[in-house]
C-alpha cells in the first residue's frame, strides 16, 4: 500500500512597509505585519505606509494586491490622513515626482488609471493628481501655487 501527502504552501507577497516611530514594518497582502526591519535594511520593492491602523493596514494591502505590479512599484509612499472634511484620505508620493489624492475605498480602481493621465500630462509639470469622483490633474508651478486642469481618465 503507497502512501501519499500532499503539503500546499500559500506565501503571501510583500506589498508595503508600515513606518512607525521605530522603523520599518513589511506588511504582507493579507495585512499581517512582519517584524522590524533591522537598522541597517532599508525598505525597497514596496510603498511605504504612513499614519495606518491596524484596520487602514489591512485594506490597503487589500487594495495594494488588486494592482499590476508596474503600478505598485511606481509609488514610493502612501499617507493615511487625518482630516475628516477632505474628500480624499490618501496621499500618495509617486516616484516620477507627482502627488496622488485619492480614497482607500475603490484605491484599486481608481490607480489602474494612473498611467493613462500621466501620458497625458505634458513633459516637465509637475502637480498633484486628484482620484476620486473624477480624475483632474493640478498643476504645481515653479513658485508652489496650484491650478486645476482636466484630464482624461
């Protein structure tokens, strides 16, 4: 008589790092959270999360998983905010120089259209980029004053 076992392994990815005032925490996509990151590592492949809960943790790694990998890796730190009267508590540092305002609710979603309107953005603005009702992009001039422009999305 042959004996047979079968041994499944589910490994979870990486999908960002929790910064706290310690260091450096991976947070995998099911949004469990690893252990610090020694002094000397530092954290790559990944965004960077800034002012998250254990709840806002688990959602956007949620929300991280959902994404293509090409758009994950262009983001370089997402900051849960703080302010109720704002219709957006996210704000995301891309790592081509833009500024991302959008919602943890339909994040997924509405990142899938990131690089669709920065193809539209012409060579060398530089602004923030609104993703929530509807995307727009706003403008940064050199002296810091904002100024709205459409944008397809």
């Amino acid at each position: 008589m042959l004996n047979k076992l079968i041994i499944e392994i589910k490994e979870y990815k990486l999908v960002d790092y929790l910064k706290d005032k310690s260091g450096y925490y991976p947070i995998l996509e099911n949004g469990e959270n690893l252990a610090k990151l020694n002094r000397d590592e530092i954290p790559v492949n990944a965004p960077i999360i800034i002012n998250a809960d254990d709840r806002k943790l688990k959602k956007i790694a949620s929300e991280l998983k959902k994404l293509p990998h090409s758009i994950v890796q262009r983001i370089s730190e997402i900051t849960f905010t703080s302010a109720k009267t704002v219709s957006y508590d996210l704000v995301l540092y891309m790592n081509d120089g833009f500024e991302v305002r959008t919602s943890v609710t339909n994040f997924a979603e509405n990142m899938k259209k990131y690089p669709l309107i920065v193809n539209h953005i012409e060579r060398g603005k530089k602004g923030i980029i609104h993703l929530n009702v509807s995307a727009y992009f706003e403008e940064i001039s050199s002296e810091g004053e904002a100024s709205d422009n459409e944008s397809d999305g």
